[in-house]
C-alpha cells in the first residue's frame, strides 16, 4: 500500500485511533454552517471515533465542509465519504487533504470513490471506465507534481468506496483500505476476504431506532429508494443474493432489513457487532432521519452502548 509521502506516522495505527464506531452524515452537506459546528462538536463529545462527510453535486464541497468542522472540533478524526474523482483532478485533491492533514494532525482520512452515472452527469461529466479512471487518479496522486508547500509529519490515509472484487483489490493494493457504502455483514466478511487482513475496512451502517415494523421500514424506505436506482449498488446487492425484483417499491422487507439496523439500542448494537465479527475494523453509523435530519437524537441514544 503506497501512501501519499514516506513521512514518518504519529504514534498508534490508525485502527487504534478511529476505535470501533464512528458516525457518516450526509446531512451536514446541507446543514448550515453554525449547526453543522455545533453537530460536530456534539458528536466529538459523545466519544464517536470520526466523523465523515460525502459529496453531491448540488450541496456543499466536502474538503471545505471538513476543515470547517474540523475548525469546530478538537480531536475527531474526519473523512470524506467520498470525494468523488470525477469532481478534480487528482493534484487538487491531493493538496486539498495534505493541507487538511497538515492543519489537523492525524485528524483526516481522504476517502476516494467513482461516485455514480447521474451524479458525474450532473456535473457535465463523461462516466465510463470507473476501474481504470479510479487506477490512474492513484497513479497522479501518487506520482503526479511535487507538492511543495508545508506538510505534516505524517500523510492522511487513502481508502476507497469499493463494492465488488476489483475495487476492493485496487484498494488493497493501492490504498489504505475500503469504505463500503450501503452493505451489509455479509459484504464486510467478502470484503475482509479480498482485503486480507491489514488494510482498513470502514463500512457505513444505516441505522434507525424504531421498534414499530410498520413505521420503521417505511423511514428506511425513504432512505434506500433513491441508492436502489444506482447500478453500482443494485448490481452489489445481486451479487449478495437479491433479486431485481426485492429493488421495487424503496426494496423488499427482506433487502430493507439487511440494509437499514432498525429497531431498539440492542438491535443496533447486534448489527454493529455482526460487522466487526465480520472484519469491520471501524463502522460508520448513518442515522436514518426525515429532511436531511442529522439524526443527533440516536446519537445521543446510541452512544452509551456502544461505546462505553
């Protein structure tokens, strides 16, 4: 795995710093700036091991949103989940996470991803070749210009949005490690599998604290409906087992119950943990909440059991 520069690392691996439960949050894209603070800061103080922060083309830009929080925090790790390589080239995203990482020691982690079709076309873009336009964005960030400004003692890892084999070994044997998004247990243990066992597994987990069946998995579906229109995602799930048809109608109970932990602490808890049997080092927990709700209420809720 060839990191960003030879700089020397602060002591303990980043396994050891990020802990077992972190948290993912599409929501502080769209948040305002002083409540996305304020989120943050609560999140740190609960005792969440990270914080991470995606990328669309119609909210906010996820390097610019994780040095404001950052700025608002004192010692959470945070990450992009992801940054989308069809959104700069790979010089800009280099110096946007080598900047960051010099500011906030051991505080960043640059997940990297080839995003989806409709979200490369909002921006104008051309989406073709994922594999190979995700093997040579490494290749620049690796070998590209020199980057001469100041930088800290040591890099921030690379970690890569992979799904399917091929992604997973490129991040492998490339990177750091892999940001699952939208699986379940059973894509942590393939994944750990292809990963072997020292590269950095980090899968998101929708999570939703709702104890009524009816009411739990009508949320979850309007969590799921839109990532159930993406191949990238329909396509990984087939190769778990579902068939198309389970992706109708926001999914079948039987793909809603893998996708989103719904249910009471315990029932959270018991997924979180079926990820970390299965080779999870670091799970991400995404709140599920109405009108990009940042979902602090579970949080809050969560923490105690899982991470005391």
């Amino acid at each position: 795995m060839t990191p960003l520069s030879g700089n020397a690392p602060r002591p303990g691996t980043w396994k050891e710093r990020l802990g077992s439960v972190g948290v993912w949050s599409s929501a502080l894209n769209w948040a305002s700036a002083a409540s996305a603070r304020e989120a943050a800061a609560e999140v740190e103080e609960l005792g969440y091991g990270s914080l991470w922060v995606s990328e669309t083309p119609l909210s906010k830009e996820p390097f610019a949103n994780a040095a404001v929080l950052l700025a608002a925090t004192a010692r959470i790790p945070m990450g992009t989940g992801i940054a989308n390589v069809w959104a700069r080239d790979a010089a800009a995203a280099r110096a946007a996470a080598l900047t960051l990482s010099e500011s906030f020691p051991g505080r960043f982690v640059l997940g990297l991803g080839v995003s989806h079709l409709p979200a490369v076309q909002a921006r104008g873009g051309q989406y073709e070749r994922p594999l190979a336009k995700m093997r040579d964005y490494l290749d620049q960030l690796e070998g590209g210009a020199p980057y001469e400004a100041n930088r800290g003692q040591e890099d921030p890892p690379v970690v890569l949005a992979a799904l399917r084999r091929k992604m997973l070994e490129l991040a492998r044997d490339r990177t750091q490690g892999a940001h699952p998004y939208f699986v379940p247990p059973e894509h942590t243990a393939r994944a750990r599998e292809v990963l072997g066992a020292d590269p950095l597994l980090i899968p998101e987990q929708a999570v939703l604290l709702e104890t009524d069946p009816e009411r739990a998995r009508a949320l979850g579906r309007d969590h799921t409906s839109y990532y159930l229109k993406l191949p990238n995602y329909t396509n990984n799930l087939r190769a778990l087992g579902f068939s198309d048809e389970e992706f109708e109608n926001g999914g079948s109970d039987r793909l809603l119950d893998a996708i989103v932990a719904w249910g009471d602490v315990d029932a959270v808890r018991a997924r979180v943990r079926q990820h970390l049997d299965a080779g999870a080092d670091h799970v991400l927990l995404q709140p599920v909440a109405p009108e990009h709700g940042i979902g602090l209420d579970q949080l809050r809720e969560l923490a105690p059991a899982l991470l005391g």
